[in-house]
C-alpha cells in the first residue's frame, strides 16, 4: 500500500517555512529600526535676507524719512517670527514703525509683516547714524546701518 504522506519533502517543507519567517522578520525589522525618531530633522531654521529701498542721504531737522523694507526668505516656516531693534550712535532721531509710539534703543519689538515701513525723523543738526538689527526666532539676525547727513535750515 502506497502511503499518502511523502515523508521526504516534509523536510524541505519545514525548512522552506523557517526561511520565509526569517525573511519576514528581517524585512520589517530594517523598515521599522529605521524610522527612530532620533534620525528625524525637521528643518525650521530658514535663513533670510532684508531688502531696503533707497533713502535720502541728507535730513533736516525736524523731518521724518520712510524706510520700506521687506524680509526675503527662502524657505518658509509658519512659526517663524522677526524682531527689531535699533541704535543710534550719532546724531538725535526717532524711528517708529507706522503711527506707533517710537522705538526705544536696544529694546525688541516684533516685526509685523514681511514687508514694512519704518520713520525716521531728525531731531538734530549734525549727521545721524543708526543701526536697524532684525532677527528670527532661531537666532539669525541682520545688520542694517543707516547714515545721513545734516541739512541745516
């Protein structure tokens, strides 16, 4: 009598099961080691550039000059915020953005659009320089210096 159970591939069968299990379980061990979230960078740090329209060169005064400026970035973030500050280090002047109070020296404040107008108006006859320094949330930061010369009325 011819028995219905080939005992030699048993064997193979076996073996062949254990080497796709193993295959298996390679496969998804690679796929899932390799999403740790310590391999993750979320880049946030966008860097940027600030665009300044031409100015008059000389003030008089009591007179006030409009500054436009726009921010220029690359990339774009929706958490990133800009600040402003400023230092005059020659010459008396009030620089305020809008119809707002002026800025205080060294003080931040937060820039309200990417592109803005700031008014500078003289307060002395000599020649007056500032610096206009605007930042990001993550630290990068740029320098603007401004001079203008005197006209005595």
């Amino acid at each position: 009598m011819k028995s219905l159970i080939n005992y030699r591939n048993i064997g193979f069968t076996v073996h062949f099961k254990y080497l796709w299990l193993f295959f298996a379980v390679m496969l998804s061990t690679s796929l899932l080691s390799s999403c740790g979230k310590e391999d993750l960078e979320i880049k946030k740090d966008f860097p940027f550039e600030v665009s300044v329209m031409p100015i008059p060169k000389e003030i008089a005064n009591g007179n006030t000059i409009e500054i436009r400026l726009a921010i220029q970035r690359t990339d774009k973030y929706s958490g990133t915020q800009y600040f402003i500050r400023y230092f005059q280090y020659d010459g008396l002047g009030l620089l305020r953005y809008d119809q707002q109070h002026a800025y205080l020296p060294n003080d931040l404040y937060l820039v309200p659009a990417e592109k803005f107008r700031l008014y500078y108006t003289s307060q002395s006859f000599v020649t007056q320089s500032f610096t206009v320094w605007i930042s990001d949330t993550f630290g990068n930061e740029k320098q603007l210096s401004f001079e203008l010369n005197s006209i005595n009325r």
